[in-house]
C-alpha cells in the first residue's frame, strides 16, 4: 500500500514532487525505510564505511510536479545598515 506526500526534491532543479513513505509500524526498519550496516576492513577492523538498504516497506521513487522558483538573494543598494529602522 502506498503512503504519498509531499516532497522538496533538488536534483537537477528544485521541485515539488510525490514520494512514496515508508511504513511507520514496519518491524524490520521502524519507519526509517531501510537498514544502516556499518563495515570495516577485513583485516583491520577499522570502520571504512556504512551501506544503507532498502527496506522492503517502501520503494524510493519521486515524481516531480511542478518546479519551484530560483532563490534570489539579493543586497539592497548601498548594502545593510546597523540602524534601526524608525
């Protein structure tokens, strides 16, 4: 069963899409849709890095809607005063 919602997504533009959520009550990754293994070096032990799986709950798909407009930030003319504004 699909649980949608709304997302901000930012690849290649920022844009509103549907996603999929995963399960909160799922017993295998409690909500967070997927696992984190951390593993190390065979003869070390040292921690190299984490991998992440999917949880079968959930499918990490997004369909994008519509895109949402460029943030512009701009300096006003002669730049910011310290002033206060009365």
């Amino acid at each position: 069963m699909l649980r949608l919602r709304l997302q901000v997504i930012g690849c290649p533009r920022r844009a509103l899409a549907l996603t999929d959520t995963p399960r909160p009550n799922c017993l295998d990754c409690q909500g967070a849709g997927g696992i984190a293994r951390d593993y190390g070096h065979p003869e070390t032990g040292e921690y190299e890095g984490t991998d992440w799986e999917f949880c079968p709950c959930w499918t990490a798909w997004a369909l994008p809607l519509i895109p949402l407009p460029r943030r512009l930030w701009r300096t006003p003319p002669g730049g910011y005063s310290n002033e206060p504004p009365f």
